[in-house]
C-alpha cells in the first residue's frame, strides 16, 4: 500500500555514530568508510538480486538527530522499511533503538511495518556492551530478523537488506 514507482524506500535508523553510513556503503559501493560526516543524510539507490527477482531500492541513511523531537515524521510516513541499528559496544544505542521502534509504530499507522534490527561493530568483540541475547530476545518481541554485523569486516551486511526486502515483499504478497 506504501510502494509509490518501483523503488522500495528503506531509512536506516539508529543513534550517532553505529555505523550507519558505513553499513549503508558497504552495502552500496563495497567501500569501508573510515569516517562519514555525522550530520550528512544522503539517499542511495541501488539495485539488486534478492532470491532471483531485481529490487530497486531506496536508501536514506539518516543523520543528526540524536533528539527525537527534531526527527523528521516524513522517515515515518514514507519509509516501507526500516533497519534499526545500535553498536554492540554501546548499551544506550541499543536503549535508542527501542526508542526509534516507537516512533516508527506511531507514525507509520500500519499493522506491521517491515524492520530489520541490526546490532553492529561486531568486530569489536572485546568492547561488547551488549550480549548477543539482548538483541535476539528484542527481536523476538518486535517479530523481526536480526543480525549481528561488521560494517567493518562487510560481515552480515547484504543478510540485513536481503532480509528487509523479504520482509517487504511478504507484506505485499499479504495485503
Ligand atoms: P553513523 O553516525 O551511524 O552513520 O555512524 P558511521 O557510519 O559514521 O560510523 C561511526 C564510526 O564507527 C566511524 O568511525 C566508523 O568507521 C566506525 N564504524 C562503523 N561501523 C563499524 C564496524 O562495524 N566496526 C568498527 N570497528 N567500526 C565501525
Ligand atoms: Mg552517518
């Protein structure tokens, strides 16, 4: 109901500094961005192969509003899918990340709402914040995939879009 031409829009949510740029770029470009302007949003098309049917996606990786009261409503309005990211190094973005599943459950005015939540940085296993378990327990509540990644390492990353445009094309083929 929410698909307007042929480009499924995706918005990578998530506190500063996860790894949503750098998530968004292996995806794209398969580049490691050692640093991305923090305050830079900027929308990526891309195409790809996902089980044998060609998705054309929209990307807007989001930037600069560690307030949710500045966050733009539109994201929530238009966005057909939603990855959610924190840092398994940093407890309070994983406390962010519940707090951006809010907002997109009042904004999007929609039963279920694609969501894939991502618990990057996982590289950076000597300063893991947050087990394993937490993520999987939270996306168990949220019904949802989840996936540990290294944006770093390009670990886990095609898995995580592969798996929103999954998400996506199940709603449709149910609406
Ligand atoms: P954003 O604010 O969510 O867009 O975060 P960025 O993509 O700009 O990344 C913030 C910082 O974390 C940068 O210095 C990145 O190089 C670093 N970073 C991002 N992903 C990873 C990762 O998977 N592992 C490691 N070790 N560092 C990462
Ligand atoms: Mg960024």
């Amino acid at each position: 109901a929410r698909k307007h031409g042929p480009f499924h829009k995706i918005v990578i949510l998530g506190d500063g500094g996860v790894g949503k740029s750098a998530l968004t770029m292996q995806f794209v470009c398969h580049e490691f961005l050692d640093y991305h302007d923090p305050t830079i949003e900027d929308s990526y098309q891309h195409q790809v192969h996902i089980d044998s049917r060609v998705a054309h996606l929209d990307i807007l990786d989001t930037a600069g509003q560690p307030e949710f009261a500045t966050i733009r409503e539109q994201y929530m309005r238009t966005g057909e899918g939603y990855v959610i990211c924190y840092s398994i190094t940093d407890k309070r973005s994983f406390e962010e990340a519940i707090e951006y599943k809010k907002l997109i459950n009042r904004y999007a005015r929609v039963d279920h709402i694609p969501i894939v939540l991502v618990g990057n940085k996982s590289d950076l296993e000597h300063l893991r914040r947050v087990g394993v378990s937490d993520g999987e327990a939270l996306s168990k509540e949220w019904a949802c995939p989840f996936h540990e990644t290294s944006a770093a390492l390009r670990r886990n990353v095609d898995v995580v879009f592969h798996d929103l445009i999954r998400e996506i094309r199940r709603k449709e083929h149910d609406e």
